[in-house]
C-alpha cells in the first residue's frame, strides 16, 4: 500500500469557514491571488509528511483516543508569508492553550517514532495563494473567536486540480 501524506488540524465549522470567506474576500481586493475553497480551510497543528500504510493505520486507530484539551484562538490578524506567497488569517499571539495543545500532540507522536519540527508553531488558516504582494492588508475584519474541541487528521492527496483533502480519523470531543 501506497504511503498517506497526513497532516492534524483544527478544522472549522461552515460557519465558520463562511467568515472566513469573508476574511479571504477583504483580503483578496489587496493581496489579489487564489482563493482557497471555503471547504478546504483549517488551522494544521502537526505536518507529518509521508507516512507509511501500517504507521498511518495505528494514527488513525489511536487519534480518537487522543485527549486533546477543548479552547478558544481568536483570529484577529492578516498576515503573510512571503517565500510561498501566502496570505493568512491568525493571531497575534498563540494563546497558551494552544501551544500546550501543539506541544501536547507532538509528544504523543512521538510514540509513533515523529520527531517535532525545529521552528516554532505559527498557527494560521492559509487564506490565499500566490499572493502578488508582500505587505498584509492594514486592517482585518472583526475578531473571530474560533472555540474547538477537537482535532482531525487529514489525507493530503494529489489530484489533477491540486491536492484534495480527505478527514481520516478524528479526536472525540471533549467537554469544554
Ligand atoms: P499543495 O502542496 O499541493 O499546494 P497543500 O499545501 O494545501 O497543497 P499539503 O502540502 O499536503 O497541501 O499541506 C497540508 C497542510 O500542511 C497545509 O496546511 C500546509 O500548509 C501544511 N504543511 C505542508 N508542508 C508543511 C511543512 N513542511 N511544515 C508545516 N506545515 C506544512
Ligand atoms: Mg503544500
């Protein structure tokens, strides 16, 4: 069996993914690019990479058993990434919760033998691509409080119209 690119995240609700939208629209008058489909937003909190059929297996055997502790990140900025040309919505400050969050999943990946990566965690939701300018637009729409309870783990697979995501396997939400 092939391997599975695989990839956590937040993932959000049509509501909330609508908002988005919103943000992408505002965004789009300034920085131009493409859209990302409202269907595809997420906030990723590990990239795994390849992973091979019988690891990718036991991940999604073991992700429901995954505590992962339920908060709030409230998106209230743009920002970009210049390199890859990405502009993206985030928050100013990782709140703690969400770093011991991150941190927390990569501790128990590395049961599984995944090493974290050296950089540090920049939560974001990728909003446009090939961004033709390097400079965020100066104000973002209102704050969106985004509340979450659990984690999915996604297939990355390629497609001919670009890559398609698929939710493999996902925490059991916990009570807030
Ligand atoms: P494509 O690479 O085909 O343009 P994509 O970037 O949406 O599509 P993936 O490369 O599979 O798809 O990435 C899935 C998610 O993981 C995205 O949120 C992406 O930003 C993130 N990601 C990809 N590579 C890395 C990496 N090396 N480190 C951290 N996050 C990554
Ligand atoms: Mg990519």
């Amino acid at each position: 069996m092939p391997p599975l690119r695989l990839f956590y995240a937040l993932w959000p609700d049509a509501t909330l993914a609508q908002t988005l939208s919103d943000w992408t629209a505002q965004a789009r008058l300034h920085s131009h690019g493409r859209p990302m489909r409202p269907e595809t937003l997420h906030m990723t909190l590990a990239f795994l990479g390849s992973v091979e059929k019988d690891i990718a297996d036991e991940l999604i055997d073991a992700t429901p058993y995954h505590r992962l502790q339920p908060g709030t990140v409230t998106l209230d900025r743009y920002g970009v990434f210049s390199r890859p040309g990405i502009l993206w919505a985030g928050p100013e400050r990782t709140p703690d919760s969400l770093q011991a969050s991150h941190d927390g999943l990569w501790l128990w990946l590395s049961a599984f033998g995944f090493v974290p990566p050296a950089q540090p965690f920049r939560p974001h939701v990728t909003l446009l691509r090939n961004i033709e300018r390097n400079d965020p637009p100066a104000d973002a729409p209102p704050p969106i409080a985004w509340h979450y309870d659990r984690m999915v783990l996604v297939a990355s697979e390629a497609t001919d119209g670009g890559s398609r995501y698929r939710v493999v396997a996902q925490s059991r939400p916990q009570p807030v």
